[in-house]
C-alpha cells in the first residue's frame, strides 16, 4: 500500500477546495473549450489552485461541464508531489524552496574564481564569467554545482541580479557571500557596516530592498554574511567588536537580525551557510566558533573553511587536510548536529617550499571522497590569486588552471570518483504546512 506524504495529502485537501469552487460556480450550460487552454469564451468564475502558495485564484480562460479534468490532475500532481523539481532553469517563481542534500554517498563541487591580483587591479572576489566557469569545468572534467561569490557593499547595495541571472541560466545555483564591507582590505573595524549599526536598524531599508529581489529571483540561493567570524581578518570579528565580553554576542545579534528581516520579507528561498574557519585566530577560548553559533533556527548548512599554506614563503598551515579536519569537523557537527556541512573554501598555494599543491589535494579528495566525515555534503577551491608585498616571489597563486600537476589531480580524482560527485544541484519545495 502506498502511503501519501504530507505534501500530497495537503493537495488532496485542496483539491476538495477546487471541486467546491467548481460547483458554486458551473453556468447552466458549460462551455466546450478545453479547460487548460484559453478560451474566447468568458465564464462566469474561474479558478485555479496554485501548487506553491496552496490558494485558489482565478486562472483559467473557460469552463468546464464536469470536474473529472481538475481531479485526474490532481491525481498526477499527488503522484509526483515526492519528485525532485527542476533545476534553477525552471521558469516558476516559487519562493519556498531550497538546495536539497545530494544522494547518500555523493558530494555536490562548487566553483570560485577570483583571478590573479595585479599592481592595477585587487580581486573583489566576483571576478568571473560563464566563460571562467566552462574552462574551469572543461580543466576538471567536471561541472559545478553552485557558484560561489561576493556581493560587496562598498560596490553596491542591491541584489546582484545580473550575476545571479547568467548562474541560474547554467542551471547552477548562486551562492553569495553577503559582505557589508567598506573594502577588501582586512585586519581592521568597519567604520560603516559596523555590527551596531546593523543591529540598530541602520541598513533595514537597504536589506528589505534586497531581501525583496532575492524572493523575486525565485529559485534557491545559497548565503552567508559574517564569513569566518572567528578569524581575527575580518571586521566582525569578536576583537574589533569590544573583545571577550561583547564580541561574539555582537556578531550573533547582528547575524540574527539580518536572517530574521529578510525572513520577514518572504525570502524562503535564502538558503542560509553559517560558515567558521577551521582554526580559531586568535586561539583563546572567548574566540572559539561555538561562541558565533547564530543558533539552529538560523542556518541552514555549516561550511568550514581549511587551507594549506597560503603563500610562498608561508611556514604554518602546512598540516593536512586530514589535520585540521581533525578537530574542527567534530566540533561543528556537535553544535549542529544533523546540518549539511560543506568546505565552502579550501585551497594551497602552488608554489610554497615546504608543501606540494598537487600532493596536498590529492589526499584532501581522497579523504573527502571516502566518506570520512559523513556530514560533509559539498566542498570548493578557492581559485585566487592575489599580492602580498612588493615581491612577485611571493604572490600568492591557488589558481588550479595555473599549474598542470593540481589540474591533473583534480581531473584524475573526478574519473575515479565519478560517481560519487552530483553533478546537478537538486532543489526541493518547502511543505506549506512544516
């Protein structure tokens, strides 16, 4: 016996709605146009029932002289209410949806390309076309999943419609990093997205303003605002923010009044990444992840950060993956049990002295690919290059197209473990009634 899912006994439910309307509304003499194609004639009422908002509105261009059509579709719309939807090309609107988790075993790849800085130019960290995307995924032998950027402020305000248009054209999926930032500059306060400005209200209209367009967009987004919050890097970090005693508490406010306002707004179709650095910088305890939790209500997923030596001449982070996955792994998944956790962000650089890029990757894949941390469900490169100083030498370059070992890497690992990598994101609807 089959047994219904709470979606498809709550279309039955409304497919009782349909008939009554129906009923109340039939003319003497019906009409005999087709009643899902539109008609000259004009009825009297006409109705349809709208699969995303679960109302009853006016629709349909003709009448009909018997509700047999209206309930065998029904009927089709109960025997699929389990499906999995379209990808991002669809062409509906709904504002209820989410990225689902990819099947047991398989492991969504998402791409960043922030390209190499240059005396004349510092990466914004959305440096990149449907043209970066085809030859990153053509190197690899892959395609990508999300897309992941930034949406800095200190550029503009508004929703980044363009971008998210040409992503979702590739049946992609965006994933922004909302960053309210006066620069890109980092180790230093924000002087005008500061956290109690955020709290205090001072960016509502704006965020409203944005919230609205993403609902718009209609197809599932990926975000996150506060990236890394316990790396000492950023400006919402605890220690520019009154230090132990306000710093984390700060940030937590913050993060919450944003999710809440754009919630207020409709826009259930923000996927919401809560997203730590694997290590604490600083290392104190006031400063650990666990003290920016947001809370479960307000995230989604949990996304690390874990990268190997990132310049040069770098001589810290040249442990494992494995390493720093170590710790970090159980600590995320114990304040957020059951969340999907991604690596948002892993990368080493190509030229550092003590650790082989190539080497490096390999065992990071490997790893990832074993199922070694079950919770994990996705994992992106971050393809970056940028400057460190007045020395080339020690430009930092992660750029996996950049160098011929890491590229073969990559492609290699994905062959191997085709089948263990979602090619496609799956996006889902959200129950009206959960």
């Amino acid at each position: 016996m089959q047994i219904l899912s709470k979606g498809a006994i709550f279309l039955l439910k409304q497919a009782t709605t349909v008939v009554r309307h129906w009923t109340r509304s039939i003319p003497r003499r019906g009409y005999e146009a087709c009643p899902f194609e539109p008609s000259k004639n004009l009825p009297r009422r006409e109705f349809a029932f709208n699969f995303t908002s679960g109302k009853v509105t006016p629709r349909f261009r003709c009448q009909m002289k018997s509700p047999k059509p209206l309930l065998l579709a029904f009927a089709v719309a109960i025997s699929t209410a389990d499906a999995v939807p379209a990808t991002p090309s669809s062409s509906g609107r709904a504002t209820n949806v989410e990225v689902a988790r990819p099947p047991p075993g398989k492991l969504y790849h998402g791409f960043y390309w922030g390209g190499a800085g240059s005396d004349e130019h510092d990466p914004t960290e959305h440096d990149l076309t449907p043209a970066d995307v085809a030859r990153y995924e053509q190197a690899v032998g892959k395609p990508t999943a999300w897309i992941y950027f930034s949406d800095n402020w200190f550029e503009s305000r508004r929703f980044p419609a363009a971008m998210c248009n040409w992503i979702r054209d590739l049946k992609k999926i965006p994933y922004v990093r909302l960053m309210l930032r006066s620069n890109v500059d980092q180790r230093h306060s924000e002087k005008v997205f500061s956290l109690p400005k955020i709290i205090a209200g001072a960016f509502d209209a704006d965020l409203r303003v944005w919230a609205r367009d993403a609902k718009d967009f209609g197809v599932p987004i990926l975000i996150e605002w506060g990236t890394e919050p316990n790396g000492d890097w950023f400006s919402w970090n605890g220690k520019w923010n009154g230090g132990p005693r306000e710093g984390p508490a700060r940030y937590v406010a913050a993060y919450r009044h944003i999710v809440d306002l754009m919630r207020v707004e409709g826009a259930d179709n923000l996927h919401w990444v809560w997203h730590v650095n694997w290590l604490d910088q600083p290392e104190r305890k006031w400063n650990a992840f666990e003290n920016y939790f947001p809370g479960e209500n307000y995230c989604d997923w949990v996304a690390l950060s874990a990268y190997g030596p990132t310049t040069p001449i770098t001589r810290d982070g040249t442990e494992s993956f494995a390493f720093k996955m170590r710790t970090a792994y159980s600590r995320l998944v114990k304040i957020a049990p059951g969340k999907p956790v991604i690596i948002a962000e892993f990368g080493c650089d190509l030229h550092n002295r003590r650790v082989n890029a190539a080497n490096w990757v390999k065992a990071a894949l490997e790893n990832l690919f074993s199922n070694r941390w079950p919770g994990i469900v996705g994992f992106c490169w971050w393809n970056e290059g940028w400057q460190n100083d007045d020395h080339k030498e020690h430009d930092t370059d992660m750029i996996i197209l950049h160098d011929t070992g890491l590229t073969s890497v990559f492609r290699d690992q994905f062959a191997k473990h085709a089948d263990k990598i979602q090619e496609s994101p799956i996006e889902i609807t959200k129950s009206n009634n959960e």
